[in-house]
C-alpha cells in the first residue's frame, strides 16, 4: 500500500460527506436562540415524598377563630314559650304547678279553656243547667243559676252565636295549699240578643257582632283523679 490516498480512502471519504450533509439538513445548525423542551412537571407541585396528599394551610386572619359552642353554652329551652314571658310572674307560677303535677301541659290547658269558655258561655244563654254543672265551681254554679232563674220568671230568653275567639292568654297562674288556680283573658266576638216575653230586643243585637273581654280563673285539685278544671270566677272587662 502506498502513502497516498487510494480509491477505498476517497469512497469512506465521501461517505462521511454525505451523512455529515444529511445530518444538518434534518438537525439544523444551533443559534442559542432556541426554545429550551418543555419540561411536563415545570409549574406543577412537586408530590410529597412521604405523602402526596395536598392539605391548604389556613389563612392566618387578625382575629382569632371563634370558639366552638359546647353543651353548656346552648340558650335553655323555653318551657312556656308562646304562653308566658321568660322569669314573668305568669311563668314562675306555671313553674310552681308543674313541679307539682309534671304532667301540667299550658298550651293544652289553653285549648280546652277556649273549649270551656265557649260552651259555658252558650249553655248559660240556653239555659242549660246541666251542661253548666260539671264545669262550674258550687258557688259559681249557683249564681248562674239564680240568674238563669230570674231570667226564666220574666220571661226572657236570650240567643247567642259565637263568631271567634279572638285571644286566650294566661293572666295569672299559681298554686294555694294543693290547689292550681290559673287566670285567662279571652277576647271573642259574640252575637247576643235578649227577648222578652214578646220576642222584641231588650239587649243587645241579633245582627251585630258585640266585642267581649271576659278574665276567668279556672281551678283545679293538683294530683286528683279528676282531670277537669272548673271555673271559680268570673270577671267581664
């Protein structure tokens, strides 16, 4: 072999020519202008080696955070709401009574005096004594009576129709020896005539609505076997 190139020299030559050419035409030639590859975890939170749960620190505020209630800072219930003011004389003396009788429901009591008030109200005008008894303390019982009979002498009659019962609050509530003594105020529109033995109106109207304010105080043994209240007076306003 001699010193200078022979023909196998010039073809590898050639060759690498040729691939270095094809090269740049597919690669290019590099400027330092050109965009770095994107890295796919650049402006993502890097995972928790340990845990790669995310949990937010709070925001740290001026004011600190409110204490969480417990059990002895909720408000005490209301035993008597909607009938009697919280620490009122009214409420303190349904207290006395049901510490007494812990079955003592007001709001019950209540509807059955309006129940009460309404049939006394229309058994007096009828003059029905009978219905009357059983509702009526002995003395009250026979005042209406008396005045159911001096009615009858003259030969009066009355008519009565109730439109409503406007209102039934307790007034007064308390407890005397063993007996619960509890004081309502109604307020109820009435239709109310009296006739005399002609049947002309001596009082009242058979058309107009007349506003009545009665104050009642119904009476009840604390404990008995009887479960009625009766009516122990009577007070018109």
């Amino acid at each position: 072999m001699n010193d200078g190139f022979d023909i196998y020299t010039i073809i590898f030559a050639g060759l690498a020519l040729f691939v270095f050419w094809k090269l740049r035409s597919v690669l290019g030639t590099r400027t330092g202008n050109e965009r770095r590859p994107q890295d796919p975890f650049v402006g993502r939170p890097q995972p928790d080696p340990v845990n790669d749960t995310v949990i937010p620190l709070p925001q740290r505020t001026s004011e600190p955070a409110p204490k969480a209630a417990s059990e002895d800072d909720a408000p005490a219930v209301d035993r008597w709401a909607g009938v009697a003011e919280p620490n009122s004389a009214v409420a303190r003396g349904l207290d006395r009574i049901a510490e007494a009788e812990r079955d003592f429901d007001a709001k019950e009591f209540l509807v059955g005096a309006r129940a009460a008030y309404e049939m006394i109200v229309s058994a007096f005008a009828a003059g029905d004594r009978k219905t009357l008894k059983p509702l009526l303390a002995r003395e009250v019982f026979e005042s209406f009576s008396a005045a159911i009979a001096e009615r009858e002498n003259r030969g009066e009659t009355v008519e009565s129709n109730f439109v409503s019962i406007e209102k039934a609050e307790i007034a007064a509530a308390e407890v005397a020896g063993r007996t619960a003594q509890v004081t309502v105020r109604f307020v109820s529109k009435l239709i109310t005539a009296t006739r005399d033995r002609a049947g002309a109106v001596i009082d009242g109207s058979p058309t107009e609505i007349a506003d009545l304010i009665d104050v009642w105080t119904f009476s009840r043994e604390l404990n008995a076997r009887d479960p009625n209240w009766r009516l122990i007076s009577t007070e018109p306003l």
